[in-house]
C-alpha cells in the first residue's frame, strides 16, 4: 500500500466518525488558535508601542524633577541654558496644571501646558490650522493659546476657533491654533490639552517650577553624551546621589530628579514584551500536546476496534511497515486538519480583536508556519505508539479477536 492509498483510507475513517473526528480534532484547534491568537496580539501590541515611541524619535530625553522640596526648583532659563550642550538640538520645557476653559456659555476642566515653541517637534504635534506658539509668544509672555482637537469640539462644536478668544481661569487667551487629533498613546493625548507660552502659564498657574523638560539631540549617537552631561549638571544642582539618599530617608523624599532615554524605555519594552509573548506562546502550546494525548489515545481505541482487519490484511499479505504507515498517516491527518481549522480561527480571531483594539493584527507567516509544523509534529509523535502497536499485532491472533 502506497502512501496516497493510505491518505485515502485515513480519510474515509474519519468520514465515517464524524463527530469522534472532530472531537480528537478539538485540542489540536485549540492549541493552534490559542497560539496565533497569543502570540499575534503579542506582536499587535509590540507594534503599537514602538509606533507610538518612534513618533517620539529615539533621540528624546526626558528629564522630571521629581523633587518634592521647595527649593529644589527649576527657573525657564537655567532649562534653556541646556542648549548649549553640544549635540543638543531643542530644549523644550513643560509646565502644567488644570485649569477651567470657557467660551460663551461652554466650559470644560483641560490640562494647560507651559511651554515654548521647540515642543511641537519634540512631542511630534502637528496642526490642523492656525500655527503653534512662537518664540516672541514666550519672550513677552502673550496671551495666546493652541487647543487640542477635543478642546476644540467641547468649546465651538463644528465653528472655527482661530482669533477667538477663551478663557482659562478667567484670563483670556487668544487662539491662534488647533491640533490634529492623534489620539490616545503613552505619553498622554494632546487632543485634551491646551498650551500656552510659558511665561504666560507661569503666572496662571502662579508656579515657576518647570518639573518636566524634553532635550532633543541632533542624532541617536548624540544620546549619551548628552545624558551624561545632564546627569553631571543636575547632580552638581540638587547634590550627588549619597545626599540625595540621605535626604529621602530623613524626609522620606524620592530621588530629585529623572532623566529617561526613550530609545532605553523603548528596548526594556520590546524585551519584556518579547519574553511575554514567548511565554503566553509556550502556555497555549500546553493544549497541542494535550491534543497530541487526545489523538493516541484515540486511535489506540481505533487499533482495537480494528483489530480483526489488521488481521485479514496481514493475513492476505500486508507488511508490519505497511500497517506502521497507514495508521500513522490517519493520526497526522487528524492533526493536520485541525491545525488547518486553527489557523482558520487564529488568524481571523486576530484580525478581528485587531481591528476592534484598534491595533496592527501582529499576524505574521513565521507563527502560521510554527502552528502549522508543530501540529504536524504532534500527528507523527503521538501516533506512533498505536501505529507500532498496529503493525506488532500477529495476524492469527488477530484474527481471533472479537
């Protein structure tokens, strides 16, 4: 008996058990979709993120001060002196706080930016019309405002905002700009937000103490040298680390100051995102082999259903590797189909779970393909011990069995 004949009697047995079929099949299935489905919105995810984060650019450096004594402050201009580290291309610094927008009879609670005119292209801000703030806009303080999309739906519905005026805190502001809707991400969404010119926002929010600054340098290679120079001057400011922890355990105070590398942030990230989605793979890989015990066990049922059969073929001249052969060939039928009918499911549970997330579906060829091999495995390991049983059987006491 050649291999194609095999095919052929492996799948009448299986038509003719439809519901034993499919039940052995239903591990497979599960461990198949269970591994795409994982793995897939592992890799979704992953996407998305370094989506986000490279919007950023991997040459963004953010430094927070996250001291909480009062004379630990940073002025505007001790930031801005940063800008004459070499490598440093934009020094952007941010101060915030809630306020309370009104126009006519509208008003909504949004969170209002201090900053200057170098935050747009740090933060990867563009705008739907009018134009973001300008250097003479923070060198005397106007009064101006660029409000989020959102701010901009709640405030004047479907009008135009350019040239009128709202007010924060009562204090009006003049806008003179809207940004695109870029949604929500990581580092917080600008369509909520309204920014103003530092200077100005100093004196609304009565604070001068600028607690987050973004330093953009020229290149990627830029990176550490620039984090090394700001480390340096920021430890000279609020002192080295031993009196800093000193400090903290006497006021129970946190560390005075942060500086994040994105491109760190972003490769601590894909590691830990990477061994997640290894691991949830190997989890969901638990139910194919829990399959592969369903398939022996079957067809070593379906060896002693069969047993007077094996009998009659050996009998009429059938070899012990023909028999190995055909039985082996029904097990790895059975798991190739439901391999198949989990990758059916896998990859269409992925498409849609991606596109109501909102995210990339993460499907790639290399994970079909491991599903695809690994169920096969499966077929070929767990049904060689009831086809080696099969093709051990002596005919005549075959022949004997009821």
């Amino acid at each position: 008996m050649n291999v194609l004949q095999s095919m052929k009697m492996a799948w009448k047995q299986l038509k003719a058990s439809k519901l034993r079929s499919f039940l052995t099949m239903l591990g497979i299935i599960i461990g198949v979709a269970s591994v795409i489905l994982l793995v897939s919105l592992g890799n979704g995810v992953t996407e998305e993120v370094d989506e986000q984060m490279g919007d950023l650019g991997s040459n963004l450096i953010t430094v927070v001060n996250s001291s909480v004594n009062p004379n630990d402050k940073y002025t505007y201009d001790e930031v801005m002196k940063y800008q004459n580290i070499d490598g440093v291309k934009s020094v952007s610094p941010e101060l915030s706080g809630q306020v309370n927008a009104t126009f006519d009879y509208k008003n909504s609670s949004n969170k209002v930016i201090g900053t200057n005119d170098q935050y747009k292209a740090a933060r990867s801000l563009e705008m739907s019309e009018g134009r973001f703030l300008l250097p003479i806009d923070t060198e005397y303080g106007q009064k101006v405002a660029v409000i989020g999309s959102t701010v901009a739906s709640d405030l004047f519905g479907f009008g135009n905002p350019i040239g009128e005026t709202i007010r924060l805190n009562g204090m009006p502001y003049k806008v003179v700009g809207v940004l695109k809707e870029k949604g929500a991400s990581m580092m917080g969404s600008s369509d909520d937000q309204i920014f103003i010119p530092i200077s100005s926002a100093q004196r609304l929010l009565k604070d001068t103490n600028v607690r987050t600054i973004y330093v953009e340098t020229k290149s990627a290679e830029d990176v550490d040298f620039v984090v090394n120079t700001l480390e340096s001057r920021l430890a000279i400011k609020f002192g080295d680390e031993k009196e800093q922890e000193k400090n903290a355990s006497s006021a129970q105070m946190g560390p005075s100051y942060q500086v994040i590398n994105q491109q760190e942030i972003l490769n601590a990230f894909n590691t830990i995102s990477s061994t997640l989605t290894t691991a949830l793979g190997a989890i969901a890989a638990i139910s194919l082999v829990v399959g592969g015990i369903g398939i022996m066990n079957i067809m070593l049922v379906s060896v002693s259903e069969r047993t007077r059969e094996i009998g009659i073929r050996k009998a009429l001249g059938a070899k012990k590797r023909a028999i190995l052969l055909q039985f082996l060939i029904e097990s790895i039928v059975i798991s190739v189909c439901g391999g198949i009918i989990g990758i059916i499911i896998g990859v269409s549970g992925a498409l849609i779970f991606g596109s109501v997330a909102g995210i990339s579906s993460g499907i790639t060829a290399g994970t079909i393909i491991f599903s695809f091999v690994f169920s096969l495995c499966i077929g070929v390991i767990f049904g060689i011990a009831p086809a080696n049983k099969a093709s051990k059987l002596r005919p005549i006491d075959a022949l004997r069995s009821e």
